[in-house]
C-alpha cells in the first residue's frame, strides 16, 4: 500500500512557461533550412564505391538510385535550372529521350524565360534528329521570346541545313515582323543571295531602309545594285536618299558615296553637280570629308575651272558661317553677294538678297540703317541692270519705302533712286507719285498764291519725311509769302525744325538748319535775335575713333571732326564737366603767361 502510494507521487517534470507567445520576427522556412543544410553539407554521405554493373537488375538499381539523388536536388531548391539541365542529359546519356524531354518540359514550367533552357532543349531534339520536335521547340521559343535573337538564328540555320529554304524563308519573314536589328536584316538579305535571290533580296532591302532609316543603309542597298551591276537601280535609290533625307537632315556620307558612284561610272558632270548641290546646304564643319573629295576629283578629273569652282564653294561656305554667327553684319553680306553675283544664277542671288534684307536693324536710328539700306539699293540696281527684270526692280524700291520708318528718319536717295529708275522706264506717272509730285504741286498752289493750301502741303510732307531742306524749303517759303507777320511765322518754323532735330543723328544737317536760320537772323533779325541763335551753334571738336580693316582686324585709330551742341552740352553732365574743365585750362595758361611776363602785367594797368 505504501509502494503503490510512492509510485503515485512520482514527481512530474515542470514546463517553463511561455512569456511571450507572439511570432518571432523572423521565421525560419523548410526551404531555409533545406539550403542552410547544403552548405554546410550536413547531409553530405560518402559516395558509394565503385561497382559494376553486370546484369539489368543492378542497371535498374543504378538509374533508381541516380534519379533519387537528381530529384532530391531538384526539389531542394527548383530554381537551380543547372540542376534540371544535368538531369536531362544524363537520361539523354541513357537513351531515355522521353524521360528527358519531360525533364525539360518541367524546367520550363519552373522558369520559361530561361534562354538556356530552351537552347539546351532544341539542341538535344537536333542532336537525336528529332527534327519535328525541333521544329516544335524553336517555334514554341520565339513565340515565347521573339526578342531572343539567337533563337531565330538557331531556327533558320537549322532549316537551311535540312534544305527547307521554303520553310527557312518563312521563319525570316516571321522575324523580320519584329524590326529587329540591323544584322537581322543582313543575314537574311545575305540567305537570299546564297540562293541567288537578288529580286527577294532588293524587295528585302526596300523594307530595311525604311525601318531603319540610316544614311549607311540606304549606302549599303546602292552599292547591292551596284555590285549586281544594276547600275539605273543603284542611281534610282541614291536619288531616293537625297530626297529622303531632304535638307534638314543632310549628312555629307550619302554624298561622297554618291559622287563616288557616278565617279566609277564616268559621269563627270553628273559628279560635279552633286559635290556643288551638297556644298551649298551642308555647314563647313560637316562638310570636311565632302570638301577633301571634291578637292582630289577636281584635280584628278577636271580643269581650272573646276579648281576654281572648289574655291568658291569655300568662300561661300566662310561667308555662311560669318552671317549665321551675326546676320546684322552688313559687310560680311555685302561680299557674299559680291562673291555670288559673279558665279551664280539669278535664283541663287535673289535667295541671298532676300535673306540679307530680312535682317532689319533692330533700333530705328538712322546710322544703324546706313549700310542696311544700301543693301536694298544693290538689290534693285541687280534687279535692273544684270536681270533685267523691271517689275521686279519696282518691287523692290517699292518694299523698301515702305520698310523705312519715314516719321523718324528717312533717306532722300532712295526715293531719287525710285524716280530715276521710273523716268528711265519712260513711266512718269509712276515717277511723279515716288518724289517729283510733292514739289510741283507745291510751286502749283504758290503760283497760285494759294498760301494756305501751300503751307498744308508742307505739313503733309513733313509727316512723311524730317528732311532739313523741306524745313528750310518752308521757312523760306514763308519768309517769301509777303504777308502780314511772314518773319515771325518763318522764325517759328526754323524753330520748330530745331526743336524736332535735336534727336537726328545727322548733326551736318542740323547745323545746316541752324546756318540757314542765323542767315535769316543777320538780315532780318535784332541783335538780340542773332545772339539767341548764335548761343545754339555747335562746337566742332576733334575726335579719335577706332578703325577696322576688312577681315575685322584692328586697324588703329583716325581722326574726325564731330558738333558738340549747346542744347545737348546742358543735357549731359559730363559735356558740363568738359566745359569747366577747358575754363580752367584756359585760366591756368593765362595765369602762368602772367608769372612768365610780370612788365606786361604793369604796361596794362599804368595804361
């Protein structure tokens, strides 16, 4: 009873209590475990030794056993694909083509994007001649992965080894549906060719350019025909580049290539007129290749002239870039149309001409449009005398009046050039309306002593133009009308014009207002009146400005002569500073003559 009690209060072990049932942060998986076990191969046993296999039941064994061990690793970790790829060839090894044709197709379903893979796959249906498979594999690949080159590689190349251009043919027609790069392309021009296909392989290179729409394409299909001696075809399709790329994208390749075809076929001409076309469009820092060809022909095929040519097309090239870098540079235009006014057509010239009047001072001062506006002057004398276009001449004239902005300034010699130009064409209408209108309708109303009409007729003109002599012109005018308070009215006028000429940039013209007024003033004026307009004439001071040459270089200093206006001196602080500056140059001089000659100082003030 006691025994039994003992055993009854056997002590029974404690459970440790769990304080924290909550997940740990990290789990650990089966496949962890799996692959932390193979690297530190504690599952690794010693290979079994070495046996011979001496009837089909220890062959079995073997095959079972090896097969245990591919399919362990496989399901330690699937995505090893080495391991599925060994597998399948060791049962290829057995002649189990079944076995390993299912091995694939299980690798494939863990990772079908494995290039590999498929590779391996194909090879084996190949290399057991299983050509139908083959076929199966190759199409089931580039469905899958039509990106994959070597897939469409690897197909056509088998079919063309079984002799099945039909079918080969067919799976470059498939590919080519992707646009793939260009050395698709290639090989299945260059397949096409083995078979002497050279229509299959033009229609080929028809859809190549334009997929891939590069200058050393387009060159390759001309010198396809070239070489297959289709000569009008090889032409036709440089042709077609030209026109292709058109002049926004030329590239200087094309062109050499071209040239250098026409070349081979003796057409020296045709030759020339490419170099010079691709010359005229093409920047000289793009050109250097074109230039260095052009250059060799001319010396190996042609004559002066064509020496001559190259010079020229260089000259027009450097006066190209120097009014691309500025168009406002007058000059640099004014030899360019020199240059081609004496080698080009009259298309050509127009082209330049109106390109260079387009530039348009962008301030409207008159010095800014000085050499602007002989630009329009050569152009109309070019229309007139080397074209012999006169309506065109017309135009021209015509456009630039109409440019000038004539309320602030204006240019007496473009309306004579106009009328000159009518007179000459025996138009006197059109002559009389361009200047010699305004003043015999003004001596009409004054021989018919209509005074008031007269004097509207000059503020017409003046808001047409601000000319000094139509200033004077109407002083004068009014100085001559004999009527009541006619000096005090022409006063008012030489006051008005120089009041409005204070902003005119030609001071010769101002001061010729102010003489024609101070002439006035000396035989009709008082004292006091010649001294007003005396204190308004200019001081002529002389001035050093710098010189350019031709080619823009320094050419040192000159000197000139410019008017210093007293209305303008008040205006400007440091004309102010200048005057009081000279004041005391003057002062000092004097005062220094002074100390040099004391007696003269006494002579002076006894006397």
């Amino acid at each position: 009873m006691a025994a039994s009690t003992a055993a009854g209060k056997q002590r029974i072990p404690k459970v440790a209590k769990v304080k924290n049932k909550a997940p740990a942060e990290v789990q650990i998986t089966a496949e962890q475990l799996l692959r932390e076990a193979k690297e530190r191969e504690l599952e690794l046993l010693p290979p079994p030794p070495q046996q011979k296999i001496t009837d089909e039941e220890e062959l079995n064994d073997y095959k079972l056993r090896k097969r245990k061990t591919f399919e362990d690793n496989i399901r330690k970790n699937r995505t090893v694909i080495s391991n599925w790829i060994k597998y399948a060839q060791w049962e290829e090894s057995l002649k189990e083509i079944q076995r390993a044709r299912s091995i694939y197709e299980r690798a494939l379903d863990v990772d079908y994007r494995n290039i590999t893979l498929w590779l391996k796959y194909a090879e084996m249906e190949m290399k057991n001649r299983q050509v139908n498979h083959a076929r199966n594999i190759w199409d089931r690949a580039i469905t899958t992965l039509p990106r994959v080159n070597q897939f469409w590689y690897k197909y056509t190349y088998m079919e063309e080894m079984l002799g099945n251009v039909a079918g080969a043919r067919q799976v470059f027609e498939r590919w080519m549906e992707w646009q793939p790069e260009e050395q698709a392309w290639h090989s299945y021009i260059n397949f096409e060719l083995r078979y002497k296909e050279v229509d299959r392989a033009r229609t080929i290179y028809e859809r190549f350019v334009l997929v891939h729409p590069d200058v050393k394409n387009w060159i390759k299909y001309a010198r396809f025909e070239e070489k297959h001696a289709y000569f009008a075809h090889a032409r036709k399709v440089y042709e077609r580049a030209v026109e292709f790329f058109g002049d926004e994208h030329m590239d200087e390749r094309l062109y050499v290539a071209f040239a250098k075809f026409e070349e081979n076929q003796k057409e020296f001409e045709r030759v020339r007129v490419i170099y010079k076309y691709a010359l005229d469009r093409i920047s000289k820092q793009e050109a250097q290749e074109l230039f260095k060809n052009y250059t060799i022909f001319e010396k190996k095929f042609g004559d002066r002239r064509g020496i001559e040519d190259i010079i020229v097309s260089k000259r027009r090239f450097q006066y190209e870039e120097e009014v691309k870098a500025n168009p406002h540079n007058y000059d640099a235009w004014f030899d360019y149309l020199r240059l081609v006014e004496s080698d080009a057509e009259a298309e050509t010239v127009r082209e330049v001409y109106e390109r260079a009047i387009a530039n348009v001072p962008p301030i409207q001062e008159k010095r800014h449009w000085k050499r602007y506006i002989y630009l329009w002057v050569n152009y109309a004398l070019y229309e007139e005398l080397e074209a012999k276009d006169p309506e065109r001449t017309r135009q021209v004239y015509q456009a630039s009046l109409e440019l000038i902005p004539h309320k602030k300034f204006t240019f007496a010699k473009m309306w004579l050039l106009y009328a000159q130009f009518e007179i000459r064409q025996k138009n006197l209408p059109f002559a009389r309306r361009a200047l010699v209108l305004w003043k015999s309708y003004i001596d009409f109303e004054i021989e018919q002593e209509e005074t008031e009409r007269t004097r509207n007729l000059y503020r017409r003109l003046l808001q047409r133009t601000q000319h000094v002599k139509v200033w004077i012109s109407f002083a004068q005018f009014e100085l001559s009308s004999g009527k009541e308070g006619s000096l005090a009215k022409c006063r008012q006028i030489y006051e008005e014009a120089n009041k409005t000429m204070r902003n005119c940039e030609e001071k010769e013209e101002r001061l010729m207002l102010l003489e024609s007024w101070r002439s006035f003033e000396d035989e009709f004026g008082t004292t006091s009146d010649k001294e007003r307009v005396d204190k308004l004439m200019p001081e002529k001071v002389k001035k050093r400005r710098k010189v350019q040459a031709d080619d823009g270089s320094d050419a040192g200093w000159e000197e000139y002569y410019d008017y210093i206006f007293p209305e303008d001196a008040a205006n400007q602080p440091n004309l102010k500073l200048l005057a009081m500056a000279k004041l005391w140059k003057k002062q000092q001089q004097e005062k220094e003559a002074a100390e040099q000659d004391p007696d003269k100082d006494i002579d002076e003030s006894e006397s």
